[in-house]
C-alpha cells in the first residue's frame, strides 16, 4: 500500500502540475486534473481506497466529507454570475513618495474611507477549509485531491504559504505609491488567476505565520480576497487560534483569527497513523551520519555528477540580486551548510535554488543548540522548499534527524526538561515534527519517484526495475 502522505507525491501529474503561476509557484491545477475532476472528492478518496492507493482513515475520511460538501457548494454555484463588477476601490496612481512608516500604516490600517467594496455572491457566501494537524496525517494529499476535482468552471490555484506569501510582498513593493496597496495587490491576483472562471479556490499548504511583516497585512489581504469571492482550503500544523502565538503586535494579527474561523470551517484531522514514517526506505540512503559523512556525501555527489563538470556558478534570485553556488554540476549543487544557512539567505534565495537545481547537497548539517537558532530557522525553511518542489537532498549530518532537532523544545515541554543549551521556541518546536518527517519521506522511493517525475522521467524505468529487484529478493527469502 503506498503512503496516503506520499500520494501527493506519486501522482506528480494531478497533484503538482507546473502550470499557473503566482510568482513562480502556483500551481493551476483546474486544468490539469485529467479524469478527477469529473468526479467529487469522496468518489475519488472511496475508488482509491478500495484500490488499496489509500489506506482506510476514519479522520480522513471525515475530512474529505467536508471537501465533498464544499465541492457540492462549488458545483452549485457554477451557474450564477460572478465578475469583479461592483468593486469599487481606488485606482489611480499617487504621485507622492510614502515612507516606509506610511506605507505599512496603510497595510495594516483599516479601509480607506469612502471606498465601497462589494462582495462577490456574497448572498452566495462558500465556507473553505481549514485542515491541521500533526506531520503526515495527510493534510496536503486531501488538499491536493480536492484541487484537482473542483469543477472545471473554478480555478484552482495550489502553492505553499510561503512562495504566496513572498509573491504577495513582492506585488506590494511594485504598488506602493497607491492608495491602498492590499486592495490591488486583491484584485491582481484574482484577475490573474480566475480568468474566465467563475471563482477561484486558492489552496494554501503549510499555512504557518512567524513573520511580522506577514501577520500585519494578513487580515487585510484576505478580508479583500473574501470580498472578490475567493475560497480558501488551507493546511497547517498549527489551530487557527495558535498562529502567530506569542508573535509580535499579536493582537493586531487576532482579526485574521476571527475571519478565518467565520470564512473557512476549522477541522484537526488527529489521524493517529504518520504516514510518511510508513514510507518504504531506499535501498541506498542519500543521508549520512557519522565521522565519515562528508567523504560519504561527496563520493555521492561525484558518482550522480559523473563526466559533468563540477564548477562555481551564480543564479538569479527575485527582485534583481544574485546567489552564489560554489558547486554546481549540471542540476546538482553541493553546499556546506554554512552557505545556505548561517548567510542572510531566505524563502526567496531557497526558491531560486529549487527552480535551478534539482537535487541539493548540503554537507555538514549540525545538531541544533541555544547559539543556532537563526540557522535553525533556515535549515526548515530550506527543507520546506526543497520538499514543496521535490528536490532530492543529499545530506551529510552530525546525527540522525531526530536527534539533530533534540535541543528544541516548545513552551510546554520546558518544565520537565533540562534547559542547557536549549532552544525553547513554540514555532520552532512545532516545526521540527514536520522537518523530521520530511527528511525521512525524502530518502523514500515515493518520494524518489515523485522527483523524477518531475525532474528526471528517464529514471522511472531504473527505479521500477529497483523496486522489482528487492521485491524478487524478498521473496526468494526463506524469512
């Protein structure tokens, strides 16, 4: 039985189609959902299971049955009216210069008096969804199948919070000089991507908000996206109410709190089985550990480089700036884990990198103390653009994942535990379940499968021959 978690991986075609864009990573998935979406999200869920693709869960299943209901609503509404006509905002360019405290009073601030907006069907109001829950409960595999059965009168937009969220500044930085800079930044988005179509759905994954900059604009953008008519289905670690927690100008950031629970339906899918830890283990890992690690990443590299050159190069990153690679060979880079996590390098750096290479090596991964915290903070960050664009790491580190993220504790575990040298951080904390389990699916044959794929179909023969081998080996076994 293949992983549930991992199908969204192994159905690359219907799950994480490279079409649709908002900046670079939005995946329009309307268009590409072949046969799904003739049919609803528990048609598709139920034939899987029975065709023993998913294994039977009661809190999947009820979750799908909230996809199925919000699918319904979608099929309903595809009959009626719906434009951008009725919005009212303001459109003309302003011809002075704000400052930076100005421009981020407008952000945060509330409407600009005397603006109309009016609400896309708002007699027609749809409710999202909004998925959470602990690492490998299938979150994203249920938001994906969804996306790709919306009926074809609906855009289906699919990203990860964080390539959305970098997009969305990127577009303020260009309308700055306008009045309210949100409202158009909206209604751009929704141009954009819903075209023709009768609404759009915009699927976030990952939905996690650490950033100042992020949790002050939240409310504002999506209140504006609600109004043009935009559904939400999002997944996340983290209950609506425990975003942001303990975040700076918290209570500034709790209205998009209150918006979220009365816009999307709020379900902890609590599955108790982790799927990615189910997933089957490569043959030959692309991790090592130990005194040995860095020779035994390198040998790696060389022997996926083969003839290929291995030279420095540089990649473009967004808004004009550069990045330095100091190895590089054909697709692959090879990094020491101070270059990619103890420079000033972010989501945007690690995205260009995703979108150049295909498999990242990354040498020298530490076990994380009390002095690494920023670094930690890359290092999920990295992984979780790594993970969104199925890159194959190749890693050598001073210990097994697990025990690399043992110095990080939450709030919570504080009292029993002994804080030498700790990293005490909820948003930490809660992440490093997640980056654990990503690092183990990603040496998975899933997950070698979903990558090539992607990036490299000429391996899939190579792969299934692999996987005919161990099966042939295991039953020639007389255990």
């Amino acid at each position: 039985i293949i992983s549930a978690r991992a199908i969204s991986g192994v159905h690359a075609n219907r799950c994480h189609p490279a079409s649709g864009q908002i900046g670079g990573e939005l995946r329009n998935l309307s268009t590409q959902a072949g046969e799904d979406n003739a049919f609803s999200p528990m048609d598709v869920y139920r034939n899987r299971v029975e065709s023993e693709i998913y294994r039977p869960d009661p809190r999947q299943e009820a979750a799908v049955r909230l996809l199925d209901d919000l699918h319904k609503q979608l099929v309903a509404g595809t009959g009626r009216e719906d434009t951008l006509g009725g919005l009212t905002g303001t459109e003309e360019d302003s011809n002075s210069t704000s400052s930076f405290y100005s421009v981020w009073s407008k952000l945060a601030g509330s409407s600009v008096a005397g603006e109309s907006l009016t609400a896309v069907g708002s007699d027609e109001h749809v409710r999202g969804l909004y998925m959470y829950g602990g690492v490998g409960s299938g979150k994203t595999m249920l938001m994906d199948m969804f996306a790709a059965t919306v009926p074809s009168e609906v855009a289906a937009v699919r990203t990860h919070f964080h390539d959305f969220m970098l997009d969305v500044h990127k577009r303020l930085h260009k309308s700055k000089a306008r009045q309210d800079p949100l409202d158009q930044v909206s209604k751009d988005i929704v141009r954009e991507h819903k075209g023709k179509k009768q609404r759009l759905v915009l699927c976030l994954d990952e939905f996690m908000v650490t950033d100042v900059a992020d949790a002050m604009i939240l409310n504002r953008l999506f209140t504006r996206l609600f109004q043009h008519g935009v559904v939400l289905v999002a997944t996340s670690n983290r209950a609506p109410d425990k975003l942001y927690e303990k975040g700076l100008q918290r209570d500034l950031f709790l209205p998009f709190i209150a918006s979220l629970k009365t816009r999307c339906v709020c379900f902890d899918i609590m599955s108790s089985t982790d799927y990615r830890r189910l997933a089957r283990q490569l043959l030959n890992t692309n991790y090592f550990k130990g005194l040995t690690s860095s020779e035994q990443l390198q040998e790696c590299f060389d022997t996926l480089a083969g003839s290929t050159p291995i030279a420095p190069t540089t990649i473009s990153v967004q808004m004009g700036r550069k990045m330095e690679v100091p190895r590089a060979a054909g697709k692959m880079a090879l990094f020491k884990f101070g270059e990619l996590c103890e420079e000033a390098l972010g989501a945007a750096d690690y995205i260009a990198l995703c979108e150049r290479f295909h498999t990242i090596g990354i040498d020298g991964i530490p076990i994380f103390h009390a002095s690494s915290r920023p670094s930690a903070y890359r290092y999920v960050t990295l992984i979780d653009v790594m993970y969104e664009h199925r890159v194959r790491l190749l890693g050598a580190g001073a210990a097994d994942p697990f025990t690399l993220f043992s110095y990080i504790i939450t709030q919570a575990d504080v009292g029993g535990s002994n804080l030498d040298d700790s990293i005490v951080d909820d948003n930490l904390g809660f992440a490093k379940d997640r980056i654990i389990s990503r690092m183990t699916e990603m040496q998975s044959e899933e997950y070698a499968r979903a990558h090539a794929e992607l990036h490299a179909p000429e391996l899939l023969a190579e792969l299934a021959k692999q996987e005919a081998d161990a099966r042939n080996v295991k039953n020639d076994s007389p255990f």
